[in-house]
C-alpha cells in the first residue's frame, strides 16, 4: 500500500456498497410499486409477496423449480452480461439460444457417436450454433458499421422462425407436435429431481459463471474487454485491437447463449421444440442489468427472477392473481436501472468530488458545461 | 466603494464538501477593463458564473449600482445589464448574424411576427457604433471563429450590457484577431462599459487591461493597477510562488536521421473534406518541434494519423524508419511512439478506471503472465510513477477522473514517457494544466529531448510553444507554411502566417540547414 498521506478513496465496505446499491433500490421501488399496484386491484400485497415466497422457496419441491426456472436465466444472463461489460448491446441471446438449441437437438439425436462423447458433442454444438448466430451481428458491426443492436433485435424472430421450420418442416419427428425426434439417452443431463426438471446443466451454468468471473478479473484479455467498455477510444489509442476484440466478445456471449439452448434441450425437454423458449434470452437483459454485468451478480438475479417467475404460477392458483404481474415487476427494474444507466452517464462528467481538495479543484459546473475552464 | 458599477462582497460558493469561492470581494468600475486571472481551477468562471447568474452563492452579496441584487439566472442577469460570452459560443450556426443577436429579444410587428428588417437594421447600427464590422445577413457557420465572437459580444450589447465578462476570450484567436479584440474592449472601456476578462494569458492581460485581479485557490488574493505590475509578478500571486516563464535549457543538439519524416502526407477531416494536404515534415532526434497554428486548421488529424487513429489518405508517414501500417495504433506504437493526446477524457484516459488500469495500457506485455494479468506488478510500478512524477492526491487505485487537469496530464505522460519509444507526441500538453505542473511537464519534455528522443508539440498557446520548442513549425489549412528556428521567431511573423497571409503563392520557408 502506499505511504502517501493522501486517505485510500476506495476501501472494500463502501465499493461493495456502491456496487450492490443501486440494484437493491431497484428492487425495492419495483416491489413498492408493485405492492401500490395490487393494492388499486384489490389484494393484500404482504400476502401476495408472503404466497410468491413461500411458493418459490419453501420446500426442496418448490425450490427445485425454482432452480430449474434459475437455470437458463444465469446462461442468457451471463451472455448479456458479457456483451455489457464490454459497451456492446447483445440483445439477441433469444436468437442465439434458439440456434444452440436446435444445434444441440440434431446433434443429439442424429450424431453416431459413443456413448461417453454425446454430451460433449452436444454442447459444443451448442456452443458453436449460439456463436455462429452471434457472428453475424459480429462481422457486421465490425466491418461495415451496422448497429448491433437493431441487428441483433431483427435476428431474433428470423431464428425463431427459422428454428421452427426446421421442427416443422425439414426434421420432424413424427406425430402432432412441432418438435425433433428426441435425443438418445445417453445426451440427456441428469435430472435430480422428482419435482422439477432441474438438471445438472445448472452445474454447468455454475461454472461458466466462475470461469467468466476469473476471466473478467484475472486476464489480460478480460481486461482489455473490460476497457473497450468503458471507453473504447482509449483502448484504440493504447493499443488494444477493438474490433478483433468486439467480435470475439460477441462469440463469447453468443456461445453462452447458445448452451442455454443445449441445457433445455438436453435437460428439460429431451428434444428441440417448435417455440419452447418464454423468452430466457430476452429475461437475461434484466438479469445482466440487475447484475450490473458481474457473473456473480448475474447468479443472485437470475436467481430472484428464478424464484419469481416460479413463485408467480403459486401465485396464480392461489389467489388468482395473473402470473404477469411478475413481469410487471420485471420491467419496472428495468425501468429503473435503465434510468439510472443515464442518469450516471450524465452524472459522471461532474467533478467527482476530489479526494484531497488542498491540491487542485477541479470546478466542471454541472449546470453550465460550456463556461469550464479548458 | 461607491464608485463601483458592481461589486461582489465575500462571496462564497460550496459544491458540495468542496469550497470552490471563499470570501471573494471584487468591485468592477464603469469604463475599465478588468482582468480576472488565476490558474484553472481557481474559481475564475465560477465567480463570474455567480455574477452573471447561472450560480447562486452560498452566501456573501452581489451589488449593483449600490443596490444590493439576487439574480435567479442568467434572464434576470441580462436584465439589469449584464452580459457573458462564454468561452464555446452559443450561437445557431444555421441562422444569420441578425437572427442570432436577436434571438430572445426579437422586435415583434403586430400578430407575433417576427421584425427581420428592423432587426437587420439595428444589428447593423450597433455594429457600426462599436466599430464592429459585421454583415448582418451573414450565415453564421461560414464566419470565422473571431466574428463569431463578434457576434456573441452584439448579442450583449444589443440587450443593452453595461457589464460584458469575456470567458477566455483568446483561446481560438489568432494574434491579429486578438489584437482587434483588444480594440474592441478598449472601445466598450471608453464608453463608459465595463468588461471582465478571463484569461490566464499573461501578457494579454497587460496589454489590454486597467486593472488585474488575481485568484488562487477561490480567493482574490490581489487586486492591482496595470501600471504596478509585470507578469513575473502576476504569475508568482497566481500560483503563490516565485515562477520561472521561460523554460530553462540548453541549445539543441539534433544528431542523426529524423525519427518522424512526414512526406506529401494528406488526411480528410470528419466531414470527408481535405484537412492536411501534401503535408511534409521532420523532426530528428535531440530537438523540440513545434507546430504553431489556430486551432481546426488540421492540427487534429495530422497528429491522428501519425498516431494510426485515422487513415491518411496520400502520402507517407515514417517513424525511426519504419512505415507503420495505415491506420494501425498498434503499428505505430510499436514503431516508436508515444503519444500524449489533448483529449484526456475521451482518448488519452478512461476517467472511470483507476490510475494503476489507466497506467498499465500501452503495458500489458509487461505484465502478462500466460493469459493472466499479473495486477499487483502493474499497481506497484503505478505507485513508483506516481511517486517519481509527483501525481499529488491519488493512491493507485483512484479513478482518474477524480485528478485535477495537471494531474491527468502526469498520469498521461507517466505512462507514455516510460514507453521507451525514440518519438515523443505532446498534444496541448498543458491544457487545463496549471502554472506549477506546466513548468514540471516542460521540463520532462526537455529531459526528454536531451536524451535523445525527437519531441514534437503540438499547442494552441503560442508563448508556451516559443519558450519550449527549439524550431516552429506554422500549419494553415493543412499546410506547413512557416519553419523557423525558435531563437529567430518573431511573434508578429508567426502570428500572420497562422493567419494564412503570404501562403498560397509562396512555397513554405525553410530557414533551417538541414535540408
């Protein structure tokens, strides 16, 4: 440490706080407005939050489904998450699972291969479906400038539709349903649990999450990601290749996108459905927001939103209250968080407070930007 | 004090924890010039923002004509005869010179229609009275930076200013349009107006002002008569200390081949249209080049490109005898360059991250172990830096945003002065940077050159420029078109060619041997 006089502006206590802050003031908000919300509809709101947990948490059965739900929602999560860190707005993780999915699903009924390496066939598949859907935003907003974000939004309902005509048309299984035939045994994630379809890809989800916390934290390369976020000019300046790094941050994440279609098939259903997805991708731009794109915060808010959208069918049966309103709550954190992404951007151009003012005053008036002294 | 058109008594301004204006008194006669100078961040704008309105002071009381006035922004400001012009101007660049001074106070016919012949009239009347030629119809985006600031002062005449504060008015000047500013601000003096004057330029502070107050750390630490005082004077008050204004060093001593040969370069502007033509240059190992010019005439885009930032378009660029890829930083760095860039905020730095992350780009080699960052090598060398360049306030894990424009600036060169590369770039090097670190940071780069390496500085101030570059070079329209020894240069010289007199039909001069 140093020996400076000047006080150490960033002890451990307040920077967890500072982190864990903002997301907790979401929340609490959301929940107020929430409980403002049932209150207009006639429901007792501490009752209707009391049914959502013991209905999500209560139990191992409850738990067990709330731990299936928490599963895809850490993979789209962290793949949003991802992208984030980096400045980049991937929000065609639907898409990219969809295409990890159906990999997955052909995969792991078609391929000859030996017992022992059809899971792993699966999953790289998985892996490759989600990133090879990625690269195409990728390549296009590296080498030609197209917005990724409206890019990635269009690729969304053309992999939907695109999936579902393969499960329809191309490599229909027989029978009523829209769906590929379904994997052979041996590609199946176990399932522990008699409640849920939970399965051990959410220990895989685990470990994507702490191999991307090391990575983040510990790499050269995760560092770099991490500067072209934060101001990728800079980065271009000092050397850091930006676009070769752009892409491969969109592969990443579209590779993780990609096996939170492989967990479903390979854990939940057995086999690609037509349209199975509620929308995982899309919840994970929530997850990474409310997670503010650390891997470990995206396990405690995939978790939370896990437990609420399991804790809504509860609610559902026993109070009658539409398992929408769960996604109510949903937005208004993401409202809120959203506001907080500007309101910050505005916010840090202002002096941040000097640590020591005996030296210099930085003096950058907030109402007046054009009068500061150059 | 009854003689004053406005005092401010013991005004003190609070943001937040941080004490920006402490118990500041200043009384503004009618019909003197008055300089306010001080380093950056002594609370210069920030005193005048209070007086003009846009700020309200956490105490202390500002009187006008012996009245005491509390004004809820710049509207009301306006209305008791105050006027400002900021530093960037606020004009509608689409709109004609008229439209711009009326705009807010427009002559109206009858039905809310606007009065555009009246206006024109009056817009030309008052450019008359003031000897401010100007032609009202005008569209103000083809005007040049000094009429725009014309413009700006009509404004505040047209709403009848008796009070005119000038926010470091002669940033984007040239030394002729200064000039003719200093007439215009000694023609309001005479009649009977007051202006304020920004600036910490010294020399222009004596050229063109009666009185002069200094102010250090948010206080007015002295108030003087023009007549009493001579810039070393002035500079020691400003920074509380004796200062030195001329850079101490040696003669030159260029050996060898050049480190940076530029030959026929051009590079187009952001909007595609030709900012540097046919551009050529050298600057050898062992010398300080500077590049003199108004600030637009494609400063920018040179200095970019022999970054790698942007792509040139013809010609070539040579560092220590390599040709780096076009439009590759990772090429030209490994060439040999270090590049300190103006743009701190957004180039030069990541404000959000810390010193030891900002430190450690343009070193990761350094610090990679395999895939991994070895983060606690980075942060040790960091507090070595921030130890030998003397970045005062900040441990390693500060984010640079928190550091004051010298300090930045420090962090900045710590990093690329360590770089061991044989071209050393300094953009605005002491932009934002106040009078103690400037000294420290020219001396750097002097040390810098008598080791060898080739220095070239780019600076819109020309007496920084004059005192630490060894040669000149003056850049117009994307052209060198003057190449003086710095012992020979003539402010006067150097002041019509950035203004791009004798260019076009006469080949740049070259006084130097080298050739």
């Amino acid at each position: 440490m140093t020996d400076r006089a000047a006080p150490r502006p960033h002890p451990v206590l307040p920077r967890l706080l500072r982190a864990v802050g903002p997301p907790l003031f979401a929340l609490v908000v959301s929940f107020g407005l929430g409980g403002l919300l049932m209150a207009v509809l006639g429901k007792n709101p501490f009752t209707v939050y009391a049914v959502l947990l013991v209905g999500s948490l209560s139990g191992w059965p409850n738990l067990a489904v709330t731990l299936q739900l928490t599963t895809p929602l850490i993979f789209t999560g962290l793949a949003v998450a991802i992208a984030f860190r980096s400045g980049i707005w991937n929000i065609g993780v639907e898409g990219q699972m969809l295409m990890g999915a159906l990999a997955a699903g052909i995969v792991g009924y078609a391929a000859p291969l030996p017992d022992w390496a059809m899971v792993p066939a699966c999953l790289l598949a998985a892996l490759a479906g989600g990133a090879a859907w990625a690269a195409i935003p990728a390549l296009l907003r590296a080498y030609i400038g197209v917005n990724e974000l409206v890019l990635c939004l269009m690729l969304n309902p053309i992999a939907l539709l695109l999936t579902g005509y393969v499960s329809a048309r191309v490599l229909k299984a027989p029978g009523p349903t829209n769906k590929l035939p379904d994997v052979v045994d041996a590609a199946r994630l176990a399932n522990f649990s008699l409640y849920s379809q939970l399965n051990t890809g959410i220990f895989i989800a685990l470990a994507c999450c702490a191999l991307m916390a090391l990575f983040n934290n510990g790499t050269v390369r995760g560092f770099e990601w991490k500067l072209i976020g934060l101001n990728a000019r800079f980065a271009n300046y000092g050397g850091i290749r930006v676009r070769r790094n752009v892409i491969g941050v969109m592969l990443v994440s579209g590779a993780i996108g990609g096996l939170a279609g492989a967990e479903q098939v390979l854990g939940v259903y057995g086999a690609f459905y037509d349209n199975f997805s509620p929308g995982y991708g899309f919840d994970g731009i929530a997850v990474a927001m409310l997670a503010n794109s650390s891997p470990i915060g995206v396990l405690f808010s995939a978790f939370l939103f896990g437990a609420l959208n399991s804790g809504s069918s509860v609610l559902q049966m026993e109070l009658g209250i539409s398992k929408y309103l769960v996604q109510v709550l949903q937005f208004i954190v993401v409202l809120i968080l959203a506001a907080r992404f500007t309101f910050s951007w505005r916010g840090w151009r202002r002096p941040l407070v000097a640590s020591a003012p005996a030296v210099t005053l930085p003096m950058t008036l907030p109402a007046e930007q054009g009068t500061t002294e150059a | 004090m009854t003689d004053a058109l406005v005092s401010l008594r013991g005004i003190v301004k609070h943001f937040g924890e941080l004490v920006a204006i402490h118990d500041a008194t200043l009384d503004i006669k009618p019909g003197e010039v008055h300089a306010l100078v001080g380093e950056n961040g002594a609370g210069k704008s920030t005193l005048m923002n209070i007086l003009y309105g846009l700020l309200p002071p956490t105490s202390g009381a500002v009187v006008l004509r012996g009245k005491p006035v509390s004004f809820g922004g710049p509207a009301e400001a306006i209305a008791a005869g105050i006027g400002m012009v900021h530093q960037h101007f606020k004009l509608a660049p689409s709109f004609t010179v008229a439209e711009n001074i009326i705009l807010g106070a427009e002559p109206a016919l009858s039905g809310g229609r606007l009065d555009l012949r009246t206006a024109e009239r009056d817009t030309g009347d008052l450019s008359q009275r003031f000897g401010l030629d100007l032609d009202p119809r005008a569209i103000v985006s083809t005007l040049p930076v000094g009429l725009r600031q014309r413009v700006e002062i009509l404004k505040a005449l047209y709403r009848q200013a008796e009070i005119l504060i000038l926010d470091e008015p002669t940033a984007v000047l040239t030394p002729q349009e200064t000039a003719e500013l200093f007439i215009t601000m000694r023609s309001l003096a005479k009649s009977g107006r007051s202006v304020v004057f920004i600036t910490h330029k010294l020399r222009e502070v004596l050229a063109v002002s009666d009185r002069i107050s200094v102010m250090r750390q948010g206080r007015i630490v002295s108030t003087l008569d023009n007549s009493e005082v001579t810039a070393d004077q002035i500079a020691s008050l400003m920074v509380g200390r004796t200062v030195l204004l001329r850079v101490a060093k040696t003669e030159a001593k260029p050996r060898g081949g050049p480190t940076l040969e530029i030959s026929n370069l051009s590079v187009s502007g952001d909007r595609g249209t030709p900012a540097v033509e046919d551009l050529s240059l050298t600057v050898r190992p062992g010398e300080i080049v500077g590049l003199a010019g108004v600030q637009g005439n494609g400063q920018d885009e040179l200095v970019e490109s022999i970054a790698g930032i942007r792509r040139s378009t013809a010609g070539r660029i040579a560092i220590c005898g390599t040709v780096p890829t076009v439009g590759d930083p990772v090429a030209s760095r490994r060439a040999g360059l270090a590049y300190v860039p103006a743009d701190r905020a957004h180039v030069g730095l990541s404000l959000q991250s810390s010193i030891w992350e900002n430190m450690a780009v343009g070193h990761l080699s350094a610090f990679r172990k395999g895939p991994f960052l070895a983060a606690a090598a980075a942060r040790r060398r960091c507090r070595e830096l921030i130890k030998r360049f003397d970045i005062r306030g900040a441990g390693e894990m500060t984010p640079a945003g928190a550091l004051s424009g010298g300090n930045q600036q420090k962090v900045q060169l710590a990093r690329e002065l360590t770089r061991d590369a044989r071209l050393i770039i300094a953009e605005q090097p002491s932009q934002g940077v106040d009078i103690g670190a400037i000294e420290s940071i020219h001396r750097l780069l002097v040390a810098m050159r008598d080791e060898g390496r080739a220095v070239f500085v780019i600076s819109a101030d020309l007496d920084e420029l004059m005192s630490l570059c060894d040669r000149l070079l003056v850049i117009y329209r994307g052209r060198i078109v003057g190449d003086i020894a710095a012992a020979d240069a003539d402010v006067e010289e150097i002041g019509r060619l950035m203004g791009g007199s004798n260019t076009d039909d006469q080949a740049p001069t070259r006084q130097e041997a080298h050739a």
